[in-house]
C-alpha cells in the first residue's frame, strides 16, 4: 500500500512537474476560490438548516403544548375513545405533524397516529421513538425535543409530559416535519452552489484549453526555434496561424532565422578557409602545440605534440582531459601549475607563463622544455583556456653535455702537459745552475715532448673542428696505394725502434677511389700510429686494401674497395669497443700505460663518414685488432664536390675552439 501511495506522488508530481507557471497559478487561483465559494455555501447552508431547526424545535413545542392541553383531561379520565377522535381531527387538520404516539407513566405506548393498534404494540422502531433518556423523570414541567433524520427528510421529537392535578399520567410524543419552505431554499443555495462550483471549474478548463492552443503553443514553438538558434540551427521555421502580437512576432523570428541562415551561408567559406589556415599554421610549427579549456579537456593538439607525447590519433585526444593522457614524468610537475591557473589566481611566478624542463623515459630518453601560459578574454580578466608549448630540447641537452666534457676534458689535457712543462722550466730558470748538463738536457727534452704532445692535441682538435663543420672538401680520384706508401715511411723508424714490423698487402691493379688523399693520408696515419702503440715488439702491423667483389648470381660490377688496419697487439675489450670513438676515450684511461689525445678515432670516424662510410672493427684481447672501412671506386660521372651535413656536435666543437 505505501509503496502504490509513493507511486501515486511521483505520478502526480511528475505531472505537476509540465506544467507552466501560469497554468501553475492559474489552477492555484481557481483552487482557492473553489473552496471559499464551497466554505460560503457550506455556512449559507449550514445557518438555514440551524434556523429551520430552532423553527422547527419551537413550532413543535408549541404544538405540543397546545395538543397536551386538550388531551390531559381525556387521559385523566381514561377516555380513549373521545382521545382518538379528537386526536384524529388534529393530526387531520395539520401537515406538519408526522406522527402522534401515546404512552403512559410505564412508557407503554396505548394509542398512536398514523398507526393502527397493532403496530403501535408489535413495532419495535415505533417503540423506540418513546425511548427516554434515564433522567427524563427529573424535569416534568418544560417538554424535550430533539431530531433525527429519516429516509424522507429530517423529523423533529417533541416529548410533553402529560400532568393532571400533579399527577403524571404519561408521555404525549409528536413527529413534526420540517417547513417545506425552509427545505426548499436550502436545496436551492445547494443546488446553485454546486452550480458556480462546476461553472468555475468549467470557466478554468476552457481558459486551460485556450491559453493551451492559443499562447502556450506558440510560445513552446518560439522557445524549440530559439533553441535551434541558439545551437546553429538557422534554417528553423514556425508556421503557425497565429495573429496580433503574437503572430507578429512569429514573423519577426522567422525572418530572422531566414537573415541568419543568409549570413552563415556568406560567411561559413570565409570562415572554414581561416580554420584551415589556423590549423595549417599550428600543425607545421616546430614547437608542440596543445590548448585546453578551463576543465583541463584538450581543445586543439598539432602533430609535433602529439608525436613528443605519444597520442598517435588526434580525434582520441580533442575533448578528453589531459592530466588522464599526459606521460606521468610531465603530470606530476604540472598537475599543481594546470589547476592553479585555471583557478583565475595563479601565484606571481606563474602569472607570466611558467616554464618547466623535464626528461621523459623510454628507449630513447628525451628532455622537453614545456612553457604554460593563460588564453584571456577580450577583457583579459576572465580565464579563457590555458596554452602548453612543448619543445623536444633533447639535442640542446646533449650539446651542453657534449660541449661541457669536451672542455672538461680539453681543459684536463691541455693542463697536464703545461704543468709538466712550466714545472721543468721553473726548475731550470731558478736550479739551472746547481744542474748538471745531462739533468738540464733532460729536463729540456721533457719539455719539448710535453710541448710536442700539446701540439698534437690542438693539431687534432682544430682537425676534428674542420671535419665537423661545413667545410666542402675536393674529392677526385686516389690511388691508394700512395697514401698508404707515404703511412708507411712515416712510421717506420718508429717501427724499428720498437721492433715492430709494417705489412703491406694491396692487391695488384687497385683501382682508385673517389676520396680526399690528405684526409684518407691522416686515417692511415691515426691506424697506423694506434696499431704501433698498442703491439709490442716482435708484433706486426699491417695494412690491406682490395676490391670487394658482388655476389656471383647479382651480375653486379665492382663498386666498392675494402681496407683493413690490422695490428697483434693487446686488444681491446667488447666492454670498451663500442665506446672506443668517442673523443677523448683511451683504453689507457683503463689500464693507465700508454700516453694519447683520445681524438684519432673520432677523427677517423669523422673521415670516413665525410666518404659516406663507416668505420668497423673486430678486436680479440691478446690476439689483436683490425679496423676496415670501404671506399667507393672512382667513376667519371660521380662528383668531385662531396659535403656532408654538419654533425650534432658541430655547434659546440666549434664553439669551444672560437671561445
């Protein structure tokens, strides 16, 4: 029952819930009068019946009285028969009696009108009209009158004590209708009452009825099309036979709807070409691009973006939040900056933009530089948006380290020879006498290969500056076997003091190659030194050179000329072979026995990378190393200008020789 009940309110307040505020006040308004017209009939009604009572209550004790009066003495004289008689004639001659009874002092009623003898003695509702309350006895002088409602109408009870000589004989008990008058004219104000009542209701639905077809629809019609408007829908019509104010404006609005859709339809060109425009420029910007609202969901995101951040599809990113999306190295540091600018209150470091570095993991770890700023209103008081620039700085990053160790460890090798040779010069200038002539020659030779060391190391840093810069280079035909010839010279008194033997295997009728001989003269001189300096004596350095051949089944010419340094010296380990040409790496670094700059195979990569090749090795610790690189043969109509793009670190080699 209780949940039918609750059923039954969410019913009717969902049906209050539709309608309008007028129908709303109206149906108030009709509510109240309805009920003060039925409290006004309810106590016009309510005063008639009151006063037709007290008439009624009064006639019928008055009657009473009057027929009390002339039957006392025939009761007295228990004449029975003069009683019916004259009782008879009196109930005859009035139309507002209902019915006479008679009862003695036991309460037995003897005789009654309209009833015959046998009724008045077998009857039990008859009998139970002369049913006195217990305290009757107690007040004999005055008559008792009370009412009750019958199925024809409401009968007033007058009881009159019948006293003769102060003796109680009985009980005189009369029915009394009500005055058809006063009956009437209260079922007439009913009647009228309920009348007004439906009339009202009527009046109210009617009024409901028209306001519904006439106003409301319109105005419901309206409303649809301002919401279509209002949501770029130009093209809304209202067609609705309608006239006077109301219908005026019904045409004022479809004639604005026509002049909008004109509008849109003249100007969606211009503005799609200034979108195109708009998203043309932010997607071939370097820097990544993405514009949030307020609640931090993206609104605009360029490919650069999405490739440092990883969001492979735009149309999965536009319109969700950012923070859910975002790598979690970058959601940690702007979770906090994000929220206090979209607040509108942001602290004063970050009111003109904040900006922040942050290095994201992964295979190929990247630092991003990540700049904040606050998209305004017109008025630039309200926050609009919030715009994050996302720059990759991952080349800068490594540029600063590259430059910084490459001072770091110019600066080291630079100090360690000029130390050793202005310790020996003090030592001279201020000892030079108490030295004998072997010390002071020693002391001066320890200078001068110290002087000759630092040579060398600026003579390789200026070399790798040149190579990794823009500088063209004259590249023609080389014989090899000339630079390989003039290594050999070079190196071999150096060879024989150490006891070292220098191979040559070049294979006979070499062609030549397409090459710089000065450069490819300074990659044999650096192999060939390395090689000298890592064997020892009664060990073998050699170097061969001879054309690769093609596959058997390709019926490919000849393209390619392989040379091979190869030395039986110490070695070096799988550890360091990856790293061994990097600047300034030396295996003595490790094993801390033999002196160098650290550059020779930088600058041979360098080289060989400048022929469009590369430099390889096979090292075995205790057997020996071999590096090959191939060169390509000379063709007459391949260019004799080759340049190859500056490397990364370009920018701070030369940097860090110009400053």
């Amino acid at each position: 029952m209780i949940a039918l009940l609750n059923q039954l309110r969410d019913i009717i307040a969902r049906w209050w819930s539709e309608f309008t505020l007028q129908t709303r006040l109206m149906a108030a308004a009709t509510l109240v009068v309805s009920l003060l017209m039925s409290g006004l009939t309810f106590w016009a009604v309510n005063t008639i019946q009151q006063d037709a009572r007290l008439n009624d209550t009064r006639f019928g004790r008055d009657l009473g009285l009057l027929l009390a009066a002339n039957v006392i003495p025939l009761v007295s004289e228990n004449n029975r028969t003069e009683l019916a008689r004259f009782s008879h004639s009196f109930y005859s001659s009035t139309s507002s009696v209902r019915y006479m009874l008679y009862a003695d002092e036991e309460g037995n009623i003897f005789f009654g009108i309209p009833f015959s003898e046998s009724e008045v003695q077998n009857s039990l509702t008859i009998r139970r009209r002369m049913q006195l309350p217990d305290n009757y006895a107690e007040n004999l002088e005055e008559p008792m009158v009370r009412q009750h409602i019958m199925p024809d109408g409401e009968v007033t009870d007058v009881f009159i004590p019948l006293n003769h000589d102060g003796k109680y004989l009985g009980v005189l008990a009369l029915g009394i209708n009500p005055n058809p008058t006063v009956v009437t004219s209260s079922h007439l104000t009913r009647d009228v009452t309920i009348a007004v009542f439906i009339s009202i209701w009527v009046m109210v639905i009617l009024g409901a009825v028209f306001n519904a077809l006439i106003i409301t629809k319109p105005i419901k019609e309206l409303l649809v099309g301002v919401k279509n408007i209002a949501a770029g829908n130009f093209k809304q019509q209202i067609d609705l036979p309608v006239r006077g104010e109301l219908g005026e404006l019904i045409l004022n609005f479809n004639e604005m709807a026509e002049r909008l859709e004109r509008y849109e339809e003249q100007n969606i060109e211009e503005l799609t070409a200034e979108k195109a425009k708009l998203e043309t420029l932010v997607s071939t910007i370097a820097d990544g691009a993405v514009l949030l609202d307020t609640n931090f969901h993206v609104v605009l995101v360029n490919p650069t973006a999405q490739r440092i951040f990883g969001w492979e599809n735009s149309e999965q990113i536009v319109g969700k939040n950012v923070l859910y999306h975002l790598p979690d190295a970058v959601k940690v540091e702007l979770t906090r900056p994000l929220y206090q600018l979209a607040s509108g209150n942001p602290p004063s470091e970050l009111r003109e933009g904040a900006e922040f570095r942050i290095t994201l993991p992964g295979s190929v770890s990247r630092t991003v530089r990540l700049l904040l700023n606050t998209v305004l209103d017109q008025y630039r008081e309200t926050v609009k948006g919030i715009a994050i620039t996302v720059q990759d700085i991952t080349r800068e990053v490594e540029l600063n380290e590259a430059k910084s160790q490459f001072i770091s460890n110019v600066s080291h090798e630079l100090r360690t020879p000029l130390f050793n040779i202005k310790s020996f010069i003090e030592t001279l200038h201020e000892y030079g006498d108490d030295l004998s002539e072997v010390e002071r020659r020693e002391f001066l030779e320890t200078a001068n290969r110290e002087t000759d060391r630092l040579t060398r190391l600026v003579n390789d840093v200026l070399d790798l500056s040149r190579l990794e810069s823009n500088k063209r280079y004259h590249f023609e035909a080389v014989e090899l076997t000339q630079p390989i010839e003039q290594t050999l010279r070079t190196h071999q008194l150096n060879a024989k003091d150490k006891g070292i033997e220098l191979l040559q295997e070049i294979e006979p009728d070499l062609p030549p190659v397409l090459g710089n001989y000065d450069l490819l003269l300074q990659v044999f001189s650096n192999l060939v030194g390395n090689g000298l300096k890592f064997t020892k004596a009664g060990g073998q350095v050699a170097i061969r050179a001879y054309v690769l051949e093609p596959e058997p089944e390709s019926h490919l010419p000849r393209t390619h000329v392989r040379v091979e340094v190869s030395d039986t010296g110490i070695g070096i380990d799988p550890e360091d072979q990856e790293a061994i040409f990097d600047r300034f790496f030396r295996v003595e670094n490790r094993v801390h026995t033999l002196e160098g700059t650290g550059l020779g195979l930088s600058i041979v990569r360098n080289i060989i990378a400048k022929h469009h090749s590369a430099v390889h090795l096979v090292s075995e610790v205790g057997v020996g190393t071999t590096f090959w690189f191939d060169l390509t043969i000379f063709r007459e109509n391949i260019p004799v200008i080759a340049e190859l793009p500056p490397t990364e670190e370009t920018d701070w080699v030369e940097g860090a020789i110009g400053g």
